[in-house]
C-alpha cells in the first residue's frame, strides 16, 4: 500500500464479550480514536459483544460505521443504527467485501469466527491478493500463544 491515509478499517472482534472486561474498554477506546482520525469502521454489523461495543462507540463519537452481515445469521442481532449496511448471502461474501471496503483491517480478541476472517484476510495478503496492512490488538496476552505459533512456523 502507498503512503496513504487511511480511509476504512476493517476490524474483526467476538459478538461476545469475553470474560476479561479491558476487551469492552479497548474496542470502545479504539472506535473513539477511529471515529477522531475520520476513518470509517467496517464491522461485521453485529448488535452484540465487541462488535457493538466498537461500532457503538465510533458512531458516539461522530463517526460512521458500515455493517457486512450474513443474510439469515440470526437476523435479530443485526445492529441497525449504522451508517450504512450491506446483507451479503453468506460469510464467504462477508469477508471478501469486508476486506474489499477496506484500507487495512485489524483483530480483536474472538473465537472461531475472528480468527477465520483474519486467517482469510492473512492468506490472501501471503499470496499477494492484497497488500492492505493487518494487525492484532494483543489485549492482555489474548494472541500469546498465537504469535509464538506465527515465530514457530516462520
């Protein structure tokens, strides 16, 4: 990616909670510093745990947030006070225009779900599909034992 600014990112996060509550404080810290540098926040449009949380706080802080959400995943968890939703028909479709409405994407803690987004966004920039920046909000350790995994395998 050329130096540019940062327009939208993507942010991959658990439709829970989690146990550890500085997993809420740092997806609300983070939608407030997303919403005050202007970049928009793609989400999975969930109206429950770390995805409301983040998107919640970045439309309180005057931002804007575009949903991707899976037509006929739970319907009653859509969040629908965003900026703008897009219903995709599966989570194929999720994460390919998750990661083609963004400049660059980042993980919060999750279960399977986050992790299968962020490996699909990860394989695709290893084969050259994309060349978006990535990361992961390490929150109190939550990616230890994945990052000595990532050192292990390298």
């Amino acid at each position: 990616m050329i130096n540019r600014k940062l327009k939208r990112l993507a942010v991959y996060c658990a439709s829970k909670n989690g146990l550890d509550p500085a997993f809420g404080k740092m997806a609300e810290e983070l939608g407030r510093q997303i919403a005050c540098r202007e970049i928009e926040l793609v989400s999975g449009g969930s109206c429950v745990g770390l995805m409301k949380k983040i998107a919640d706080s970045v439309l309180r802080n005057g931002g804007q947030v575009t949903g991707v959400y899976p037509r006929g995943h739970f319907l009653e968890e859509l969040q629908e006070n965003l900026t703008s939703t897009y219903i995709v028909n599966s989570m194929a479709e999720r994460k390919a225009l998750m990661l083609e409405l963004s400049d660059a994407w980042l993980a919060l803690p999750g279960g399977f779900g986050t992790l299968d987004e962020f490996f699909d966004a990860l394989c695709l920039l290893q084969i050259r599909n994309h060349r978006k920046p990535c990361g992961l909000l390490n929150i109190h350790g939550y990616y230890d034992h994945l990052l000595a995994f990532f050192r292990n395998a390298r």
